[in-house]
C-alpha cells in the first residue's frame, strides 16, 4: 500500500507544478502573434504600394497630358516609365503589370470602361483627346491569411490598380 500512496502524491505534486506553464502558453500563442504582426507588416507595405503605384500612373499621364518629349510611345516605354516611378519593385515589375492608355471621345464613354481591367491597348492620343489611362499590378503576398482576405489574382497575388482620366492639353 505504502507504493500506491506514494505514487497518488507523486502525480498529485506533478498536476500542481506550475512550472513551465508560462512557456507552454506563449507556444500557443506565439504562432498567432508572429502571424499578426506580418501580417500588419504586410498591409502596411501593400498601402506604400498602392500610394507608389497612383504616384507613378499620375507622373507618367501626366507626360502624356502635357504632350512632353519624354511621353512614353508606347506600350513598353510606358511600363518602363512607370517601373522606374516604382522604387523597390525589383525586376519582375514588368511582369507584374498590366496597363491600358486609351483615347475617348467623351468623358461618358471613359467612364463606361475606367472600371474594366486594363487590355494592353496603347493610343497616346492627340491634343484636346480625352484619355483613360489604366494600370493594375499584382502584388504578392507572403501571410497566407491575407490572400484569402483580399480578393486574389493567383495563388498568393493581390492586384493593386490605378486609374486617371483626363483630358489633354492642347500642345503643339
């Protein structure tokens, strides 16, 4: 009898130990707080994303609207122009983007397809040309909570889009 006692106070000291309990409460919580924080962290960098993306789109309309030399020509000089306006993207912005700079005949029309995802078309356009210009560029994630938040493009994508219509000024 005197083993059987001694092992029901063994196991009774055993479930009142505390020790360590600490550490095995951070291991559950750990995971989820490491995953919120990145994924802040992530939201933070996809919002500096999207202000650097509309800042890059209104520079490069803007050469378009004023009739500048150093207006892109077209559809690849655009990108071009737009992915040097991106800092940090690295070399893959080209593949990443999609763009659409087209002439209407009226606002109204514009306004039909400035909600439609850009189609590749390039028109610069002429003077006094009202014009829609287009960009969407595919963002990816690294949490994976977030790319089932958002609406996804790809396996871990987001599309993070601009869009400006103008019309242009009448330069010669």
């Amino acid at each position: 009898m005197g083993s059987k006692s001694s092992r029901t106070n063994s196991f009774a000291r055993w479930r009142r130990d505390d020790r360590g309990a600490a550490a095995v409460e951070f291991a559950f919580v750990a995971p989820v707080l490491f995953f919120s924080v990145l994924s802040l962290l992530e939201i933070g960098m996809m919002g500096m994303m999207i202000s650097q993306l509309d800042n890059a789109v209104i520079e490069v309309a803007r050469r378009i609207r004023t009739g500048q030399d150093t207006a892109p020509t077209s559809s690849v000089a655009f990108e071009d122009q737009v992915c040097a306006a991106l800092h940090g993207v690295g070399g893959a912005c080209r593949d990443r983007l999609t763009i659409s700079v087209r002439r209407f005949d009226s606002f109204s029309n514009a306004n039909d397809v400035a909600s439609n995802p850009p189609d590749g078309q390039f028109d610069l356009g002429g003077p006094g040309d009202i014009m829609v210009v287009k960009v969407d560029y595919k963002w990816p994630l690294t949490t994976p909570f977030l790319a089932t938040a958002f609406h996804r493009d790809g396996p871990m994508d987001v599309t993070l889009g601009a869009r400006t219509a103008f019309k242009n000024e009448p330069y010669q």
